[in-house]
C-alpha cells in the first residue's frame, strides 16, 4: 500500500517537473528523424496537443532541458562559465595563500 503511494508521489514529481509546452501541455511524442539499423540517431519531441516541436535529441542528447531540475542545472553551468567563478574563487585562494606566505 505504501509502495502504490511511494510509486504515485514519485509519478507526481516527475509530471510536475516536466517543463511543458508553450500550448501548455506536458504530453508529447517522438518523432524518429533518423537511425541506422534500427538504433535511433535524431529524433524530434513534438507536443500532441499542439504539434509544435519542443525539443530535439540527437546522439543521446537533448537540445534543450526537459525538466525544471536540468533547467537550474543548465542555467548554474551558464551562471558559472559566464563569470568564471571556479577561475576567480582558484586565483583568491591562491593569491591569499602567497600573502600568508606559502600553502
Ligand atoms: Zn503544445
């Protein structure tokens, strides 16, 4: 019983983690664009509400974030590139460890 309410709260987090649709809908498809022998190479993700294609994956990735979790991720990553803040925090600590005279 519990298990049946563990696996529906699990169901429930991954639904509303979905980013959906411009349209609003988080039901969609994939359309296989491309495969060789069978195994899938591209592929488009299209909405069954609306048709528009929201997403493409090729060679095992996706184009862009499906879900809010990989959304903040992606956006961390750009957040941390952008302002090279692992380079700068490297120089302070290396720079406060000259000061201090030696590691
Ligand atoms: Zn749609």
């Amino acid at each position: 019983m519990y298990r049946d309410l563990w696996d529906k709260l699990v169901e429930w987090f991954i639904v509303a983690n979905m980013i959906p649709c411009s349209c609003g809908s988080k039901d969609d498809h994939w359309n296989v664009k491309d495969s060789i022998e069978g195994i899938v190479c591209e592929a488009e993700v299209v909405c069954d509400n609306c048709g528009k294609v929201v997403n493409y994956w090729a060679y095992g990735n996706l184009e862009s974030p499906e879900t809010y979790t990989e959304l903040i991720k992606w956006n961390l990553a750009d957040f941390l590139y952008k302002f090279n803040l692992v380079r700068r925090y490297q120089n302070w600590r290396f720079n406060r460890s000259i000061r201090k005279g030696g590691f």
